[in-house]
C-alpha cells in the first residue's frame, strides 16, 4: 500500500477531511483554535455515533462496528 504511485493508500483520510471541510467547517469563522477544537470533536461525534451511512445498511458506523464485533465474538465462543 505503501508504494510509490499508489493512490489507494489515503483515501479514506482524504475523503473524511473532504467531508469535514467542506461540509462543516467552512461555514464557520473561528475565533481561537479552542473554538476549532470544539467544532471539530462534535463534527466527530456526529460522524461516527449519527450519521447513517448507505453502505452500512443505513447503520451509523459505530452501530456497524458493535455488530462486527457481536458476530465475531459468537464465533469465537
């Protein structure tokens, strides 16, 4: 992954900064980092405990996560 030329190997990061970019934090002006630090921590939340994502089954990545998590724990028992 790690290649030279290999464009796969941020894209999940690009694409969630994208996200927050453009969706959220340009609609604001900032007053201090703290404000920033705030805005960004409930962009977060939002994006992984609300969000519904169609990918996920229309789950909230957190939601798809416990449930990965239940099935591989009843595989493993």
């Amino acid at each position: 992954m790690n290649r030279k030329g290999n464009c796969w190997d941020n894209s999940v990061a690009e694409s969630f900064f994208k996200s927050i970019k453009y969706e959220y934090l340009y609609r604001f002006k900032f007053q201090s980092m703290k404000e920033l630090r705030i805005e960004v921590s409930k962009y977060i939340y939002w994006y992984n405990h609300k969000r519904l994502h169609s990918t996920l089954g229309y789950k909230t990545p957190v939601e798809r996560e416990n449930e990965l998590n239940f099935i591989n724990l009843k595989r493993i028992a």
